[in-house]
C-alpha cells in the first residue's frame, strides 16, 4: 500500500485526525529508513505505512499511527527515542519505545512454553495500544513472509500461532486472530494448507449459489414477520479453524463438517434508558427454529452466557435452509450490531468514555446517568455509520477546536438519527458547564491488560475457560463451575442453603438425577423445601471441594445441634427444679461457670457434653447455684401398682428404702428396670427405658430387677 492510499483512507475515515500530524510522521520514518529495503525488495517504508493501514479498523489515536508509521525506527536505523520525543511528544515516544521492548519475545524453539511467552508479551505491553500495532505488525509480516528466508519462516509462523494470534483471539480481534491464523497455517503445514484449500475451493465454488440462496430466505423470512434487520451476511469458516475440526473429530471428510460456512444475521441494537435489550434477539431465534429444523445439542447461547473474551451471539444449526440446493445443516449465527463490532474488533470496539470533573465538584448523580444513557445512544447510533465515529469522537472529546460547520455536520446526523433536541442539550450542558471533561476509557483497558498478564498462568493457556463452564440460575445469573459439576455444586454455589436443602433438580426444566454432569449454558433450577437435608451421599457426586465442605459441615453441625439441645434441655430441667430461670438464647447463665470467662462456643460445648452424657447437668446447676436447694415436691404422684408388684422387684445394695413406682413409665414384669434414690429416700423404679432418666444424676441410680419366677 502506498502512502498516498493510505492518506485517501484515512481522511474518508478518520476525519477527525490530523493528517498534517500524521503526514509529519510519515516523512520523519521515511527519512530515516533511506533506502533500506524489505526481503522483498521494496523500499521499508511500505510496511510502516501497511501497518497504520491495517490498524485503521482498530480505531486507533492519532498517537497510536503515528507510532505505528515510527515503530521500526529506532530498532532499525539511528534515531534515538529522544528525538521522536521532541518532535512527536512523549505519548508518540512511550508507544515506539513499548515496540522496541516487545522485540525481545521470540519463540526459537518448538518446545519452548508459549505460556511463558504470551506472559511476557503482555506483561511488557504498558499501554494497549502497543499490543494493537504489534499486532498489525506481525500481521503484515506473515502477509509477507513468502519474502522471508525458508529457514525463518516457519519459527516465525509458529511464533505467530503460538503467542500474536493467541492474544488476539484472547482479545477478541477475531478480524486479526483469523487471517493470523491461515497465514500460520500456510507455513506450518503447508501440505494440508495446499489440499485443504483446493478441497474447498470446489465446495466453494458450489456454495456461493447456497449461500446466496440462504441469505435470501432468511432475509424473506425476517421481513414477512416484520423484524427489523441490519444485515444477513454469508461467510466461509477460516481454514485453520476448519482443519482444527477435522483433526478433532478425527474426520478426513469435508463433506462430515456442518460449519464449513455461516449464515449471520445482525440485528439492530435496541437500547432503553443505557440498557441494551436482547429479546429481538431471542425472538428471531424463536423464528429461525420455527422455520426450520433445529440440531439438537448445536445450539449455544453466547449472548447470556458471553465468552471469555466478550463475543456474544446465538449459534445454532438448522437442517432445510438450502431449498433444494443443499440439504446438509447450516450454521446460522444471530447477534445486534454492537455485539457484532464486539466480534470483530474485541477490546478495540470499546471507544466509552468517562466523565472527569474539572473543577473538583461532583455532577449530581441524576444528571450523570442522564448524560451516560444519551452517550450510549450516540455510540449505538454511529455504529450505524461507521465513518462517522471519529467525526462524533471529536465532537464529544474536543469539541472546542471544531469548526462550527463540522460540530453542524455532526449534530445534524445525531438528530437525523433519532437523537431529540433534548439529548442534544444534555450533551452540550454537560460539556459547557466546563466541569466536565471526557477521557476515552484507557485506563481500565490497561488494567484489564495487566490483570490478564498476571493470570496467564499454566492454566491461562487459550483453552483455560475450556476447564470451567458457565451454567445459569432461572435468574440468568452465571454461575462458574469447574467441568464435570453436578447439581450438587451447583447449589451449593448458588448458596449453602440452597444446597443443604436441595430436594429435586431441573436442568432446561427437566428433572435430572443428582450426579447430572452440568455442560455450558444450561439453566439449572434447584428445588428446595424446608425441611430438606443434604444426604453423605452426595459428598461422590460433588466435583467441588466447596460443596463437599459444606455437606460436612452440615453433619457435622448436625450433631452439634442435636447434643447441645438434648444438653440444654436437661439442664434446664434442673434449673427449673431449682427455681431459676431457664437458658437463654446466649446461654448468658454460663457465662462465668466456675470463675472462668466462657465464650459463646465453650457455653455451647458445655452443653453439648452434657447433651454426650460426659458432665451432669444436675452438676453444672450445682456449680452454678451452690445455694439453691431444689424445693421438696409436695406431692409426687405415685404410681399406684398392686402391692403384689412391690414385693417382686429386688434392689441390690439399698434394700432397706421404700420403693415406689413411678408413674411416667409404669414400670411392670418383664420389662427391665432401675432404681432411682429420691431426695425424700425412697427408690423410685422405672422402666429401664424410660425417658425421664435422661434428667437424672447418674450417681444416684441403683440397680434393680424383677424376682425370678419360683
Ligand atoms: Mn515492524
């Protein structure tokens, strides 16, 4: 590309960026490069210029062409930094020096961990933007490589594959992930490359007519039932993605792969208030589905369940798309058009901008959100008209040095849009009270940047989230899992309580047995009911080590509860007989048991020692309330038995005290029974099974037992 090309592109473009300021670039890097030359034989300053160009479409600063027309400068010929400093600012300098420092990442060798890598790529990028021309540069290198010496190629390309085109595609700039990719796959196998090619050449050749035809049914379709479309477009899968499926699925066979093309259908973007609707979304899925004959287990939903990069889309496949023509299924992909810009551009679609004040003083909160749902309006509007945006770009950041006809233009096409007079006014009050100022989000972006270069551990490979998968709450709440979750660590995950009181599991609203494997964007619903209980059972279902903690807490709380319950009550018992108030919910009571400062866990635990039966209560309410004697009871009822029953039962050792019967248990032959030594000395039998017991000192049982028969 020459420059004078590239110069006519980027005035229809970018209206907004100087192109004197570029210009100034231009001449400064062709200067200084003289007559160095490409392995291809052209003069050097083609693949500056090819890389501005290519980065056009990233939606780039001025700084940022700048520094791509001078990234090569300083590595490659005499200029010092310091130089591009003074003549093109600090900003311009800091991008071509964050180009000389990512020169060092070079993959020699085939074994060498790309993980590594790719970490040190990022964490060497100080600004996104130097991702996004080292990106561009390497892409006009591989478009190049043909020129490069056979024995360099192939380090290159696998260099490219394993870190450029992996970053990118981690970025989302699919536009360049894609060609990045089929010029490494040229390289790396070119005899697969050569056959594959050919091989889809001919089925190329037959399916433009397809494709053309599956565009105008869905176009037909969309426009009977009144939906309101931006595009329909048909494209060809890149070969390398192909040749992945082919090798995956072990298939030799083109004709075995459904998604050697797509049908895309893009949508408008439908905003309320600054929030994006997705139902048109769904509906038009809801159309093609009633149209014609979905895949079973081909459909995914990216738009509520987005991929880690941020591509969102509905995919499914539909058998009947291709009339008479072609009777394989197809691929249809629906999506609006900022999730489409999303798709291609990734991280570089993002141009949102931030309100700073100048003065110090806050905006008032509503006045903000105002100003941030008409800003967002605007954004949706320009993507409409892509040329536009840097004209609209301006306008908003800078706006003071805009000639009145170019702030005409662009508020005349706002209008023209659908913006109201009103939204306008919004806009220009915001920016004329003069406390406002406007920064392009690069910040955050550089943060994103960095925490991604911190996390690219060994795991952080491209196919990490490939470890984990999404499912949804009937909410639509994401819910993260590691693979091969069940529903078990899914409810847990939700919440614990959710989890210990699961009773039944819906998967896409049908029951699934507990051990269900989860798979990605499934919508889960977790049926409770109070009285529920996790079951040890399902300690080999859960996958998560956080489900599995749980459920034995829960037993183990379980338990607990159960001691410390059974404890209270018997303590209670005694300090009822004793007159006292029973425990509270605190067990404040015990706070100071025997001179020493209890905490509300050792309370419990006193509790529930007495609840195990290894300390007394009548003891502890002893120690408790030395002083107080338990009232005599008036009058104990007694259990009236035939006075033949007194003289059959034995007691051993205190053979010499009355014995009565209780009347709780109404103790008789043969069933086993004990002694107790009342405080009115007497022996009170019960039944060895009776529940009073559990109440009484256990120093003070005496062992009793029927006569034997004669
Ligand atoms: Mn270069």
């Amino acid at each position: 590309m020459s420059y004078s090309e590239f110069r006519l592109e980027l005035a229809r473009r970018r209206p907004d960026l100087s192109l004197e300021a570029v210009d100034a670039a231009y001449e400064f890097a062709k200067k200084a490069h003289g007559d160095q030359v490409r392995y291809s034989g052209e003069p050097y300053i083609v693949h500056p210029v090819s890389v501005a160009q290519i980065l056009l479409s990233l939606q780039p600063d001025l700084p940022t062409l700048q520094a791509a027309l001078l990234h090569d400068v300083t590595e490659d010929t005499e200029v010092k930094l310091e130089e591009i400093e003074k003549l093109f600012g600090t900003d311009v300098a800091r991008l071509v020096h964050g180009m000389d420092k990512l020169a060092v990442v070079k993959v020699r060798k085939e074994d060498e961990e790309a993980e590594k890598w790719k970490k040190m790529f990022l964490a060497m990028a100080n600004d996104v933007r130097v991702v996004f021309i080292k990106l561009a540069d390497r892409l006009h290198n591989m478009r190049t490589l043909q020129h490069v010496p056979p024995h360099k190629q192939e380090r290159i390309a696998r260099e490219t594959l394993l870190v450029h085109a992996a970053i990118a595609s981690r970025l989302g700039i699919y536009e360049i992930k894609g060609e990045l990719e089929d010029l490494c796959f040229r390289y790396l196998y070119p005899r697969e490359f050569a056959e594959l090619s050919q091989e889809l050449d001919e089925l190329r050749a037959r399916s433009e007519e397809y494709m053309a035809f599956a565009t105008s049914e869905l176009e037909q379709l969309l426009f009977r039932e009144g939906v309101e479309v931006e595009q329909v477009q048909g494209r060809f899968k890149h070969l390398w993605s192909i040749f992945q499926k082919l090798e995956k699925k072990d298939r030799h066979n083109l004709e075995s792969i459904y998604d050697l093309f797509a049908v895309r259908i893009i949508l408008p973007d439908v905003i309320r208030g600054s929030e994006e609707q997705v139902a048109h979304v769904y509906s038009t899925l809801g159309l093609i589905h009633g149209a014609y004959i979905p895949l079973q287990d081909r459909f995914k939903d990216y738009v509520a369940v987005p991929k880690p990069n941020g591509y969102r889309s509905l995919h499914t496949t539909v058998l009947g798309l291709g009339g008479d023509l072609y009777q394989e299924p197809t691929e249809v992909q629906i999506r609006t058009m900022g999730m489409h810009r999303q798709a291609e551009l990734g991280i570089a679609s993002h141009w949102s901008y931030k309100l700073g004040s100048k003065g110090g003083a806050a905006m008032d909160s509503k006045k903000q959100r105002l100003f941030e749902e008409v800003l967002k309006k605007v954004q949706v509007l320009v993507r409409r008209e892509p040329d536009l945006e840097g004209g609209v770009k301006q306008w908003l950041e800078d706006y003071q040095h805009l000639k009145v006809p170019d702030r005409k233009v662009v508020e005349d096409w706002l209008l023209d849009q659908g913006l109201t007079v009103d939204e306008l006014k919004i806009i220009r009050q915001a920016r004329s009270n003069g406390r406002l100022s406007l920064q392009p989000q690069v910040e955050e972006q550089l943060a994103w940047l960095r925490g991604l270069a911190e996390s690219t551990d060994a795991r952080m490979e491209l196919n990490l989230y490939s470890e984990h998968i999404f499912v949804l709450t009937p909410q639509r709440k994401v819910v993260e899992l590691p693979r091969g979750a069940t529903p078990v660590d899914f409810a847990y995950a939700v919440h614990t309580e959710v989890g210990n009181k699961m009773v039944n599991v819906k998967v896409n609203d049908r029951i699934v047995p507990f051990d269900y494997e989860l798979q990605n964007g499934e919508m889960v619903e977790v049926l409770t009911r109070n009285n529920g209980k996790p079951s040890r059972y399902w300690l080999s279902m859960a996958r998560t080590a956080s489900a599995k903690n749980k459920i034995r807490n829960w037993f183990h709380r379980q338990d607990k509860e159960a001691n410390v319950t059974a404890g209270r009550e018997l303590l209670n018992k005694d300090l009822v007989a004793l007159n006292k108030p029973v425990l509270d919910d605190k067990y404040t009571v015990l706070k100071n048991y025997a001179d020493k400062a209890r905490t509300l866990a050792e309370r419990e635990q006193i509790l529930e020692n007495v609840g195990l039966g290894t300390v007394s209560s009548t003891q502890i309410a002893k120690t408790l309330f030395p002083e107080a004697t338990a009232p005599e009871k008036k009058k104990e009822e007694v259990y009236k038995v035939p006075a033949a029953l007194t003289e059959k039962v034995v007691v051993t050792g205190e053979e010499n005290l009355p014995v009565v019967f209780s009347s709780c248990c109404k103790p008789k032959p043969p069933y086993p029974v004990i002694g107790y030594v009342t405080r009115g000395h007497s022996i009170r039998i019960h039944r060895l099974s009776c529940r009073e017991l559990t109440g009484l000192d256990g120093q003070r049982f005496v062992s009793v037992h029927w006569k034997e028969k004669n």
